[in-house]
C-alpha cells in the first residue's frame, strides 16, 4: 500500500474542515454538535483546537491506520442487481 501524498492528506484535511464550518452554521447543529462533544468526552472542544488536531495528522498516521484497519484477507464485497456475465474472484479484490 503506498503512503498518501501530502497533496491528498491536504485536500482531505481542507475538505473535513470545509464541513465542519459549515456544519455548524445553524443552532441546531451547533448545539448538537455540542452535546456530541459532551457525552463523548466530557468537554467542549473549539473550532481552533479541532482544526489544530486535524492539521497534525501526517501521511505516516494515515499509513499507520490503514495498515491496522485494512486487512485484504477480511474484505468483503456485495453486489445486488442483475450482474450478467460478472464473475469475481478473492484475486479480483487482492489490493
């Protein structure tokens, strides 16, 4: 598996942090945003300290995680829907 570029890791950091503002825009959100925060940890956390987390996440963590999630031998795959002639084997998934 090859690490993801800091180009990647940076676009996806902007996107999640593009969300996250604009998720918050309406008091509903913001206030279960809150709660979340609440039973989960106990405490609120600010914009600026969850945006200073996200910004340390490295290609290496990325790597790190996928390697402790992403086991190829424990994939799974369903299709629904006529599949005609598609015949897939475990070699087609194999990463």
């Amino acid at each position: 598996m090859s690490p993801v570029t800091d180009e990647e890791l940076g676009r996806a950091k902007n996107q999640i942090k593009g969300n996250m503002v604009l998720g918050l825009e309406t008091s509903g959100s913001r206030m279960s945003s809150l709660a979340r925060q609440q039973m989960y940890w106990g405490r609120f956390f600010s914009l600026d300290e969850i945006t200073a987390e996200i910004d340390r996440v490295t290609p290496a963590d990325i790597q790190s995680l996928a390697t402790n999630l992403l086991h190829p031998d424990l994939l799974a795959l369903t299709l629904l829907g006529n599949l005609g002639p598609l015949k897939l084997t475990r070699t087609h998934l194999a990463c």
